[in-house]
C-alpha cells in the first residue's frame, strides 16, 4: 500500500483552500546530513513537505500560489534537481523537470537553481506569504532576503507580502487527524514492529549482548522494507531505567528484565513500540509485581484514548494505578492524593505517558488548544507508555526492587467506537510472554 499522487493532490487542495486568496505557501524538505567527514546519512525528506508532494529527493522546494479570485485555484510549482547523468552515475535516479511535471503533479517545475529567481516574481502580488518559520536557519535566511528583495520590487507598482504566517500552524494540525490510509499504514509499520518484537522475544538468551538483540529486530525492519523510526533502545537490567538509553553495548544477564523500546517507520509513517520480558523467559517475583502495575496501568490508560476526553486523561489514570501499585508493595507510604499533587512519584515515573504518533514519531499537532489539553478526535493516534524505573542506587527502597525498569507501550488510534490499537499483536501479559518464550 502506497499513498497515491490524488492524496498528496488532496492535502495541497486543503492548504491552498486555508491560506486563502492573494496567498503564498513556500515548503522546503530537509538538507542532506553529514555522518562524518563526506559519508552521508541516508536521506530522508522532510514529513511536511512529503506529506504534500510524495517526493522524496533532497534540495527540492514546493510552492502553493492563489490569486485574486477563487476562479483561478491555485498553482502548485515544484522546484527539485535537474536531471544530470553524470551525477546520476554517483547518486541515482532524478525526476528531473520532466517527472516533476508528469509523475508529481506540479504544474510549473523549475531548476532548484532558479528558485532565487523565480520565486521574487511569484511573491510579486501577494499579501499573504505562509512559511515553515524556524525549521532551518539557512532557509529562514533566503526567506527574509527574499521579502526585501520583493518589497523593493514593489516601488515599481505590484505588491509584495505584508504578513508572514507559521505555515506549520495549518500543516500540523492537518498531519495531526489521519485520513483512513495513514492509519492503514501505520497498521504495516505496527505489524512488522510487533514481528520484530516477538523475534526478540524469542530469540534472547543470557549472555547475548544487547546490540545483538538489537540486530534481531533491524533484520526483521530491514527485510520489510522499513528503517528504524528512532534509535533503538535495548537495555539490559538497570540500563532500563536509562529513559534514552541507545549504546546498547552491554551483555543481558540471567535474572534481568530487557527493555525494548524500538519500532520501524513504513512509507513515512511511524510506529512506536516498547515492551520488557526477561532475558531468561521467567518474571521474578519482584519483576512480576512491578511489571503487572504496569501493565494494569496502561491497560486503563488506553480504555481512556476515547472521543471528548482529554488528551492527559490517559496520563492521570495511569499515574493513580501506579501510585496505588507502589503504595501497595511499600515502595511508596503516604496519601494517595498527596503523592499525586505533590508529583512526589516522579521518584519512579518521571515521564508523560503518551505522545502524538504520524510521519514522525513525536509527531506535530498542538497538544494545548486556547490553553487547554485538547480533547480525543477520530483519527487522532496517541502512544500509551506508562513504566516504573526503580533506580539502581535508590536507597530509599528495599534493594530487591532496584535496577528494576519497566515500560509498555502501544499505538493507539481514536475511533468512533473507542480505542484501536496498532500494535496488539506483539503480546504483553506475563502468561502470554513467557509462553512465547518458552515455545
Ligand atoms: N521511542 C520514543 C518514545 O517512546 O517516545
Ligand atoms: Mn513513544
Ligand atoms: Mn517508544
């Protein structure tokens, strides 16, 4: 399943219709990145300026113009490479003019090379010019001379834009409701991720090390087509409790946990996986206790994902079964609803419980509309990651509890009728864990 040119048309129909007449919209992907020295990072376009053209090569610029009146539309220029065969030689394929026109839709395709030149004659005219403000300095840069080279222009009797407006503001919150085929993409990037899970889970052994394991998962992505959404978190034992832990360098021992927190990206759409289990296939009791608090946690937390509710409902249930779980085992002594208002579990829950998941896998939308969370809409997809991370030198807890460190997360979709989730066919009970293990 792939998005087609009449998606990508669709989306640039919704913008040019909300930047409204006498308006311009100017989108830049992202630059080639440096590894070191001239090895280069694999490219990977811009989310936004995908999400409107489905191209994908690097030094391209998308440019949305409307005019006077509703009659004229709009006129969508792509400006990208020019097809060039010794280059091609060394780098590959270029759509060229020619493909930008015939395979991408534009209806004028320029020269990135022109685009100084052309785009002071497009600005030319306009009120309106509606730019991603921020994302790269070295656009903002091109973007301001270009306002004054347009103005100075304007002497000679046409108009140049007076307002400058975040494009992002428009572009975010269109990224943010997901249309039927991004959330049947997204079920691909959660399928091969769940895959690579279960792999992992059987495939661990005492003794292996963590990047070994880690390997077991990037073989799953890559023969599937997809690369990682992020890197790869697989921490043996205490390096759970490590939130952005991606050395995995360290050997898994029997009688600990492994915390993986990793998951593949489909055609531009993300997915976001974390699971825990036991390098050995058996939960200790101490394991088993904190993992089930856990796991009750995030069940309850995803039961909130629901149209109308609040975008931190999740999170506040979530934080009450976990205080209760702690309190329970004597982790944690005192009043429920003080610890809550105090944040005091921060001691062992320290970070939110979700985030909004699309193209990228902290994905754009405004979580605060007015000043207030944002409630659930259909369409919408919310990662549900509670956890519980018992420092390895916390000495204010029994030493059988240290080291300990937990997180279950899953891709949840909001639906008419409630809570879907992505990313269920990797398993997540203690029973079902360790029979898979042991299988
Ligand atoms: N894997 C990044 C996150 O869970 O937020
Ligand atoms: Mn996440
Ligand atoms: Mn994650």
């Amino acid at each position: 399943m792939k998005l087609t040119q009449s998606d990508f048309q669709k989306r640039r129909d919704q913008l040019a219709a909300e930047i409204g007449l006498r308006s311009i919209a100017i989108i830049a992907t992202r630059e080639e990145m440096f590894r070191n020295r001239d090895a280069d990072y694999k490219y990977r376009a811009d989310s936004s300026f995908f999400y409107l053209t489905g191209f994908a090569e690097p030094e391209a610029v998308a440019v949305i113009e409307t005019f006077d009146t509703e009659e004229e539309g709009y006129t969508y220029s792509l400006f990208c490479r020019e097809r060039n065969r010794e280059m091609e030689i060394w780098t590959g394929y270029r759509a060229g003019i020619d493909g930008a026109v015939d395979d991408y839709d534009a209806d004028e395709a320029y020269a990135i090379d022109l685009l100084d030149e052309e785009i002071i004659a497009k600005l030319q005219g306009k009120e309106r010019l509606f730019y991603r403000i921020g994302q790269q300095a070295s656009f903002d840069a091109k973007i301001t001379k270009w306002i004054a080279e347009a103005s100075g222009e304007s002497r000679r009797g046409t108009a140049a834009p007076t307002q400058l407006i975040q494009l992002d503001t428009i572009l975010d919150e269109m990224r943010l409701h997901k249309e039927p085929k991004e959330i049947e993409l997204m079920q691909i990037a959660s399928d091969i991720s769940a895959q690579a899970h279960t792999q992992a889970m059987k495939s661990v052994r005492p003794g292996m090390m963590e990047y070994a394991l880690e390997a077991e998962l990037n073989y799953i992505f890559g023969k599937n087509g997809c690369v990682p959404s992020y890197n790869s978190i697989v921490g043996g034992g205490e390096n759970a409790c490590i939130l952005h832990y991606v050395e995995n360098n360290k050997q898994l021992n029997d009688g600990d946990l492994v915390l993986i927190d990793a998951a593949c990206e489909y055609e531009f759409y993300a997915s976001d996986i974390t699971r825990t289990f036991p390098v050995n296939g058996k939960f200790n009791p101490e394991q088993k206790a904190l993992y089930n608090i856990v796991l009750d946690a995030q069940i309850a937390a995803i039961d909130a994902v629901r149209i109308g509710n609040s975008y931190k409902e999740p999170h506040y249930v979530a934080v009450r079964i976990l205080v209760q779980g702690l309190l329970n085992l004597g982790i944690m002594q005192g009043d429920l609803d003080e610890i809550i208002e105090t944040e005091a579990y921060r001691q062992f829950y320290m970070h939110g419980t979700g985030h909004w998941l699309g193209m990228d896998v902290h994905d754009v939308g405004a979580y605060k509309v007015d000043g207030e969370w944002r409630t659930y809409q259909e369409g919408m997809v919310v990662t549900i990651e509670p956890g519980l991370y018992i420092a390895p030198d916390d000495e204010t807890v029994d030493p059988k509890w240290r080291g300990i460190g937990i997180r279950i997360e899953d891709d949840i979709v909001v639906t008419q009728d409630g809570p879907r989730n992505l990313t269920a066919k990797v398993v997540k009970t203690i029973e079902d864990i360790e029979a898979l293990m042991a299988s």
